[in-house]
C-alpha cells in the first residue's frame, strides 16, 4: 500500500510529459542531416573555387593587356637625325677631293694620261709640267685623307654621346618595340661607324695609290731625261767674246 502514492506520481509525470510533447508545434522540432550539410558545405567550397578561378583569369588577362600596351608604346629617343648629318659630313669631305677625285670614269681617263702613259717624247718644259701635276695630286690627295681622318674623329664624340642615351634607354625600356627599336638604333650607330672607317681607309688608300703612281711615273720620266742628258748632241759652239766697252 506504501508504493501506490509514488506510482502515480510517476503516472502523473510521464502523462504530462506526454502531453506537453503532444502540445509542442512541428517547427520547434529541429532534425539534423549530416549528409545533407556535407554535400551543402562541399557545393559552396566549389562555387567559392570557381569564383576565385575567374577572378586570376581576370587579372591573367589584365596583366597581359597591360603587358601588349607596353610592348607596343613606342621608344621616345632617336638618335638617327644626327648619325644622318655625321654620314653627309664624311661624304662631303669624299665628294671635296681634289683633282682625281673618286669617279671611275674620271680616273680611267687621267690616270692613263698622267701616269700610264706617259708621252716620253715630249718637250722638257711638258715632262716637267706633267711630273709637278702628277706631284701635286699626290700632295692634294693625302691633304684629302687627313681631312676625312679629322671628320671621323670629330664624329667620335657624338657616336660617344649617341651610345650613352641608346643604352639607357635599352636598359630602361618598357616593353619589347622600345628594346627593340633602341637595338636598331645601336646597329644604326655602329654602320655609320663603319662607313668613317670606311671612308678613312679609301682617303688613304688613294693618298698612297697615287702617291706609289707618282714614284712609278718618275722613275720612267727619270730616265728618259738622263737618256737626252747623255745622248751627245752638236757640242759647244764657240763665238765671240768682248772684255772691253769701246
């Protein structure tokens, strides 16, 4: 008889748990799925990966736009104006050569003439006059080959100064055109370096051509002169004298 209280207050306990469940409403019932929030956590993961993908391809693309627009900006120094003026500069001192000058036609016809061949026959006041022409293109021409020598030289500081700016602009270029417009320029600088080199190596060329051609043409004048100087001739004619005044 003592366990009935306590029974029904056990009763009693569960019959109003029951109904306070009966009671609840369906929404404060939480339900927990961890597949589905794995397959949601995974979905964001692969949507947050795409996003970032699109947004290095953007910049890719970007930095390549950026890229193109330094390769096509154009290099802001030339040099090729004054590399211009110091080549018409040595080919004016060419072009100012004296008596011979560099002319191939010109050259076949007076080289011939005054060096090749000679007229042995003629007057002595002619051999002499033939021998100082052919002397003084001699002296003409090597005065002609310092002249080019000094342009050449005087060329070296602005070919110096041209360099210097060629080089820093190569260095600091921003883009493939710029270097290779600034390497261009460096090819131009060295051909017009090449054509003083050339022009100095013809002016003495020629100065020690005609200059080996004087000597040779000497030689030949030389002795027919000594030829008329020793053949015997009518001898010394004796004439009158007078000592006095009457």
């Amino acid at each position: 008889m003592t366990k009935s209280p306590i029974r029904r207050a056990i009763l009693s306990g569960i019959a109003i748990a029951s109904l306070a469940v009966t009671a609840a409403p369906a929404s404060a019932i939480i339900v927990y799925d961890p597949t589905n929030y794995a397959q949601n956590v995974l979905q964001a993961a692969r949507a947050l990966q795409q996003i970032n993908n699109q947004i290095r391809s953007l910049q890719n693309e970007a930095t390549s736009l950026l890229n193109d627009a330094k390769n096509l900006t154009s290099l802001p120094l030339t040099v090729l104006e004054p590399l211009q003026q110091q080549i018409q500069q040595t080919q004016k001192l060419l072009s100012e050569a004296q008596n011979l000058t560099y002319d191939v036609s010109k050259i076949d016809t007076e080289f011939a003439q005054k060096y090749k061949n000679i007229d042995l026959n003629a007057s002595q006041k002619a051999l002499v006059a033939d021998a100082k022409s052919r002397w003084q293109n001699s002296v003409g021409a090597f005065e002609d080959a310092l002249k080019v020598q000094a342009g050449a030289v005087g060329n070296i500081e602005g070919s110096r100064n041209s360099l210097n700016r060629l080089v820093t602009a190569s260095q600091s270029s921003a883009g493939a055109l710029q270097a290779a417009q600034a390497g261009n320029q460096l090819l131009a600088l060295q051909s017009q370096q090449l054509a003083d080199l050339a022009a100095m190596v013809a002016a003495q060329g020629r100065a020690q051509s005609l200059d080996a051609a004087q000597r040779s043409a000497a030689q030949a004048q030389g002795r027919e002169q000594l030829r008329r100087f020793l053949t015997p001739g009518s001898g010394y004619v004796t004439g009158k004298a007078r000592m006095f005044r009457n």
